[in-house]
C-alpha cells in the first residue's frame, strides 16, 4: 500500500493535470473514493493503539482536506476558463446590421377599438368595463327583461353550471350589464362607453359565438334624444371618415330603451365594395334609445329627475365594413396570413389628428 506521501503527490498531481471537469472528477473519484488508497489508510485506524490513532488519524484527514480543497479550487478554475471560452465563441458584433426580423401586427379588432375609443374620449367619453361571467340580474332583470323574453332562453344564452343556491351565471350577452354598474357607482352627469366580449349561441358567416360590442350610455337631468341623433352622427362620419354620414331612425323595440330606434346609414353596394355616405342603399348598423325609467330605477336613479340616452354596436362588424373583410369567423380564426393582412403596424395609433386608418 502507498504512503500517505506518495498518495499527497500523485492526487496533486492528477489535480492539477485535469483539462476539463470530466478529468477533475476522475481524479477525485480515484484518490477520495470509497475504494481509493487513502480510505484504504482510513480502515486501519480501527485497528490501531490509541497512541497510533492520535498520530495517523490527523495526517489521514488532513490530507483529505487538502485533496477536497485542491479539487474545489481546481473546479473553479475550469468552470471560469469555460465560460470566459463561451463568451469568447459567443461573442456579438454589435457594429454589424441588425438580422431581419418577423413582424407582427396589431388584430383588427384591438385597432377598430381604439379607433372608437379616440372619437368617443374626443366627445368626453369616459371607457367603462365589467365582468364577462355575469348574473341572471345584471343580464337580464335589471336591464327590463320580464320571464320568459326570448333573449332568456337557452338557445340564445350560456348558462355556467348552478351555484350552491342553485343561481346559474351566465356569460353576459351584451355589454349592457356595465350600464347598471355604472349607475350604481358613478352619480350623473355619466357619459361612458363600454367596449368588450360578449357571448350568444350562434355561429355563421355573418355571427360567432364569441364577439365584440360597444355600448354607449349618456345619463343626466337634461338629456335628450336631439342630443343622442347628433352623438352618433358625428362618430359615423369620424369612423368612416366620410364628409356625411346621412343616417335613418327606425322605431324598434328593446326592452331597456323607450323609445327605441334602429338606425341606417346611406351607403353604396355596387361594385363589390360598400361605400359610405353615398349611393342610395341603406344598412343598419346600431340600435339606440332613451333609457327605459325602470332600467334607471334598477341602476339607482330617480327617472322623475334623470333621463338617459344609450347605443350598442357590433365592434366587429364595423371592422367589417369599414375595412372589407368578408368573414366574421376569420377574426378568430389565427391565420398568420390573414393577420399579415388585415393586421396594422404595433406604432400605427388611431388618432382624430392624423387620422384613424393606415
């Protein structure tokens, strides 16, 4: 058996004659392992006299030590030559031109958004939000719905599984909810509109199950419907961005508006294209009203004191029409090609300055 000398000068040796950490580990394995010569010196001390222990025992593990020590040293050595290799490999040319670079695009419909934010926010508009699950109360009964409406049913609707109470939320049909929970919130004067996600059960070229709205809701002493006519005229002709937007109300009925009205804007469909503010076709493109009293009621007002106006628009379909895209469905379809497209540049932002499109 060796020496514990002979042991110290071949582990330093081997220590110090590692190129990589593969080698380092070798070494340490041959001259600290369970079957190394130096565990080998360790076993006897059992069988030696105490005054044998006492002089053995300190030179077998301080030479343990230093064979740990020189290893750990030896290890980061390596470990810092290697990096300082990779840095020198992986080492950048900054001076050099930039690679090219995949774009992407802002979707249509986060565009269209903005677009109407910026025109609305310009009229003093405030942006309102609300929750996408709603209840049965904020969807439906606070917004004039009586049992058994239509809008109720479940062909129309998606109804989430019953609570404990046995109440089943829904995903909110229209952007209308955020109507109550303003009022509740917010004393009048109020101007706000709501953009968001809305949910029906439908799915064809025109319709998703998924899609876009945008309600609009004005509440004070003396509103009126003169003032509502012009509102949405002057947002027809900045979204468009046509000279004149003649428009059309129709009566209608909504359950949270009274009176209510459809409206049409002029337009032109020959030639495979829709042009606005000109021809001699008309298409609907919003509905609109004063509040209903008992919509005020729910929403915490007194309608012998206020009076409202509100609108609600698709979001999408305007992105349609104003930009000529054929197919609701595409919106959500993720086609790289599409998005290329029909997409807008991440710095392009509307604003009535310079204007809104591209």
């Amino acid at each position: 058996m060796p020496g514990i000398k002979d042991i110290q000068k071949s582990a330093l040796t081997a220590i110090a004659a590692a190129a990589n950490e593969a080698e380092l580990e070798a070494a340490r394995v041959e001259f600290l392992g369970k079957k190394s010569a130096l565990s080998e010196l360790m076993k006897t001390l059992g069988k030696m006299s105490p005054e044998e222990r006492q002089e053995k025992g300190p030179l077998y593990n301080g030479l343990r030590a230093e064979l740990t020590e020189a290893i750990a040293a030896k290890k980061a050595e390596l470990h810092e030559a290697a990096l300082n290799a990779r840095l020198a490999e992986e080492k950048i040319d900054v001076t050099l031109p930039p690679r090219p670079m995949p774009q992407g695009t802002i979707h249509p419909i986060t565009h269209v958004t903005d677009e109407i934010v910026a025109i609305f926010a310009d009229m003093g508009f405030a942006v309102a939000e609300g929750p996408d699950i709603e209840s049965d109360y904020y969807n439906f009964t606070a917004l004039n719905f009586p049992e058994g409406h239509p809008a109720r049913e479940m062909h129309d609707t998606f109804y989430m599984v019953p609570d404990e109470k046995g109440e089943r939320k829904v995903l909110r049909t229209h952007t209308s909810p955020v109507q109550i929970r303003t009022m509740e919130k917010q004393k009048p004067p109020l101007r706000v509109i709501i953009p968001g996600r809305t949910y029906r059960c439908d799915s064809d070229q025109t319709h998703t199950p998924m899609f876009h709205q945008l309600e609009g809701l004005a509440v004070d002493k003396t509103t009126t419907l003169g003032e509502l006519k012009w509102v949405l005229a002057e947002f027809c002709k900045a979204f468009f961005e046509v000279p004149e937007a003649p428009m059309r109300f129709r009566p209608s009925y909504f359950p949270f508006t009274e009176p209510s009205m459809e409206v049409d804007i002029l337009c032109d469909r020959s030639g495979g294209n829709v042009k606005i503010g000109e021809g001699e076709d008309w298409m609907e493109i919003l509905g609109c009203g004063m509040v209903h009293p008992n919509v005020l009621k729910f929403g915490g007002l007194d309608p012998d004191d206020y009076q409202g106006w509100a609108f609600g628009m698709g979001i999408d379909r305007l992105a349609m029409l104003k930009y000529g895209i054929p197919d609701l469905r595409d919106f959500f379809a993720a086609d790289l090609r599409w998005l290329k497209h029909y997409g807008f540049a991440a710095l392009d932002m509307p604003n009535l300055a310079t204007g809104l499109s591209r």
